[in-house]
C-alpha cells in the first residue's frame, strides 16, 4: 500500500489547469468535491435546525420561519463556495478581472435570472408573500409551500403544483389572503326576478349564510342590492369567513342553501327572456252581439300580468309578521330592511324553553310558527298563549330589566330574534322610530305599573310623566338622545 501509494502521489499532485499562479489538481479536486457535499449536507442541516428552532424557542408562524431557514440556507452556501475555491488552491483576487468580464456577458444572458433572483431576496425579505399564504394570482389561488431564489412553489386546491418565477410575483398584482388578519369578507352574487320582495328576499340570503357555520357571526353578514339587470335584479350576499383556503367550497356550500331557501319562499331565479307585449285588437259590432269576431286565440291568457315572487299563498311575510308589533307598525321600507338584517330566525322544539324568569334580557322575540306559553315558574301560573304573530321580550330588553316570566313552546316553534345591540344600532341611527318605540312603551303605563317598573310618583322628587320616564331610560340603556 505504501509503494502504491507512492506511485499515485505524482498522479495527484500532477496540475491539470493552471489558473494564474495556481495549480489545480486531482488531490484539489477530490477534496474540493468533498467540500462541495459537505457544503450542501451542511446547509440542508442548517435550514432544518434554524426552522426547528425558531419554532420551538419563539413560536414563530411558518412564514418568517421559512424566510430565515432559506436565507440561512444561502449564506452557508455562500461560505461553502469560497471555502471550495479556497480549497481547490484558486486565489480569488487573480480570478477578478476574469470575473468582471465573463459577468458582464454573463449578465445579459441571464437577465431574467438575476431579476428572478433579486425578486426572490425581496419576497424573502419584506414578508409580504411567506410560505404558508394563500395567494391569488390571475385566476390561480393556492398555498405558497416554498420560496426560492428564482421561484414560487404553489399548491392549488385541486393538490396540484405551480411553480411562478418570483418577478411574476413583484411585477403582477397578487392577492394575499393571509397577509394580516385571516378574517376576509367574500362577495356572493345572486340574481332574482323582477317583483321579488326585498323583505323576503334579505331574509333567505342572510338565513342562508347564518346556517353555513364557516361564515362568521361578527362580523354580521349583509345583504346588497348591486345592480339592476336587463331581467333581473343583482343582489349581493357579503359575508366574513377566516378560513380563506376554503372560499370556493363556503361559496358552493351556500348556493345550496341559498337554492333551497329560495324554493322554501317561492323565489325565482330567472332567465334571459325577452316580453313581447300584445295590444288588443278594436272589437266590432258583429262580435259584441254573437261574440264571434276576429280576436286572436288565447290572448286573455298572453295578456294576463306577470306572476310576481315571493312568499306562498298562505305565508305571512316577515313584513307582515313585523308591522304586528305596535314599535314597528309605522316603520318605513328602509327600515324594515335594516330589523330584516338585523335579525335571524331560530327553531325550536316542542316544550322547549326560549328564555326563563329572572334571565338577563339581551333579545326579543316575535313567533312566525308555532306557538308558546308564557308562565311564571314560581307559582307555575299561566299568563298567556301566544301564537304567529305574536311578540314578547321586548319590554325587558328596551328597558334593561331582567326576564320577568318564562316562555316555553307548545309545538315546533320558529322565532324572529332581534338581539340588543342590532336594537341599539336601528334606534341610534333613526331618532324618529326611538321616539315612537318611546310612545308605545309608555302607553302600556298599567302593564308597566303591575310589573313594579314605573316609578311611584309620591316618592319623586319631579313630576316626572311616564314618557319622560321611558326616554330616559332608553337613553340611559342604549345612549340615545331620545326627546332631547
């Protein structure tokens, strides 16, 4: 082995290209090829080691995680490669010259390269694009899973894989879902007949988005009418979900239920037609007396108006169901519109408890089906039965009082509930139905007296009056400025 040994020697040591003043040779090569694989074992260890780490000791999100494991990954391959060039013998400062040159015409062949590159530092480094987002990108959305240098790996929905050259990113316009808050608002477009009633209408898509339990309850989903069509009328259901990566799939989901609210209401989602309209021919005198004369087949049924959607023959609009309630008899259509959004409907079983005695109060109810019993549970007296129509709560929650009967259903029951603060919101924004909501509650003033909220007037230092009384209650509970 020694004598072999020997003998290779001069093959190692033997110069295969002289590069300035050195030499490079087997024995260089061998070892800078080993270098080389320690360079890269090293930097994949240190990318994982950085990543790991950084979770561990600060929790940080996989985005930043990965932007330092990657430029970590970059600088060791930096160091790698000038500890290579020093290994293989190769002075560095007689190679620049040689450097400028080649870089220059280096430099224009590879523009797209060097942009690609830069672009990639930028990503790495403003944060503004990190892997874990879900990105949009000219009609292609999917999850970044990896930013090189030169590209963007992107994984779509359907597990496929994009890979987008970094300048595409800096230079187009890209939506980032993720980048800040994960709660983002999604537009739906819907579009319905001519002559459906916004009431019912509002009603069935905001019904439809509080069924679907990806869409967020704050905030509350809203109801847009977005353009009138050549045959239909464009609303726009707009909702917050915080799970950006299932968009697509809350979307789908709610075009079923919004299908099937509108085949529980009645409504009808149009198609391109086109109305011809037919004038009646002149009668003659021949046909008013033997009813014989020229008229064209059928035309009583061409002429008969178009049907107009909405709720089946023999359902109470919500409309209807809300104009009941003496606070909102007087309301306007916008008005109706805002309690309608405001609002949600609730089922219920048989002998099931709505709200209990003593209960802070922070909803009222109106019952569109069904029925309830309204007792005291102390004494288990009955006080009433209400049926659709109907209405309760309302006192404790106008008045901030607590509960003072309980309500339990009789049969399968389904309820409008109006909550505190959609109240606050309607009556802070319209100083006319505060004052009318005011009126009625302080015409109930025996039903206010048995219930022992109206102050005795011996024990006043003022002659307060019992609608003074109310306002200042109503101002008090939902800082309004009601008679001021």
């Amino acid at each position: 082995m020694r004598e072999f040994w020997q003998n290779l020697t001069p093959w190692l040591d033997t110069p295969l290209l002289v590069l300035g003043n050195a030499s490079v040779t087997l024995r260089g090569l061998v070892a800078t090829g080993f270098v080389l694989v320690g360079t890269w074992a090293g930097a994949r260890f240190l990318r994982g080691l950085v990543s790991r780490s950084l979770h561990r000791a600060l929790g940080m999100e996989r985005g930043p995680r990965e932007a330092v494991a990657s430029i970590s990954y970059y600088v060791a391959w930096t160091v790698g490669a000038i500890v290579v060039l020093q290994t293989a013998g190769i002075d560095l400062s007689s190679l620049t010259v040689f450097a400028g040159v080649v870089g220059i015409g280096f430099g224009l062949g590879v523009q797209n390269l060097a942009s690609n590159f830069v672009s990639g530092l930028v990503l790495l480094f403003e944060q503004t694009i990190r892997v874990g987002d879900y990105i949009e990108l000219e009609g292609t959305a999917g999850t970044v899973e990896k930013i090189s240098i030169r590209s963007t790996l992107l994984r779509t929905v359907d597990d496929t894989f994009v890979i987008l050259p970094n300048q595409y990113l800096i230079q187009n316009q890209t939506i980032n879902w993720s980048y800040g808050s994960h709660e983002v608002r999604v537009h739906l477009e819907v579009g319905v007949a001519y002559g459906t009633d916004p009431l019912v209408l509002t009603e069935a898509l905001l019904a439809a988005a509080r069924s679907e339990p990806r869409v967020l309850s704050f905030p509350e989903p809203q109801v847009w009418l977005a353009d009138f069509g050549n045959n239909v009328l464009n609303f726009r259901l707009l909702f917050w979900i915080d799970r950006p990566r299932e968009a697509q799939p809350i979307r789908s989901a709610l075009r079923f239920q919004i299908e099937r609210e509108f085949r529980h209401r009645g409504i009808e989602i149009p198609f391109p037609q086109l109305d011809v309209h037919l004038h009646r021919p002149p009668v003659s005198k021949e046909s008013e007396t033997t009813g014989k004369g020229d008229r064209l087949p059928h035309l009583d049924r061409l002429m008969a108006p178009p049907k107009t959607t909405g709720l089946r023959p023999g359902r109470k609009s919500l409309r209807e169901l809300l104009q009941r309630a003496p606070y909102f008899e007087n309301c306007r259509e916008e008005e109706l519109l805002a309690l309608v959004a405001s609002g949600y409907r609730q089922n219920f079983s048989a002998q099931t408890y709505i709200c209990r005695e003593g209960e802070a109060s922070e909803t009222f109810y109106i019952i569109l089906s069904g029925s309830a019993e309204v007792f005291l549970e102390r004494t288990q007296h009955r006080i009433a039965v209400l049926n659709e129509g109907e209405f309760f709560g309302e006192m404790s929650v106008l008045l901030g009082l607590p509960r003072t009967a309980s309500v339990k259903t009789l049969e399968e029951t389904t309820v409008f509930v109006l909550a505190r603060p959609h109240l606050q919101r309607l009556l802070e924004n319209n100083a006319r139905l505060s004052e009318e909501v005011a009126q009625k509650i302080a015409e109930r003033q025996q039903v206010l007296q048995d219930l022992g909220i109206l102050p005795d007037p011996s024990d006043s230092k003022e002659d307060t009056t019992p609608l003074e009384w109310v306002r200042q209650r109503l101002n008090l509970i939902f800082g309004l400025q009601v008679g001021r």
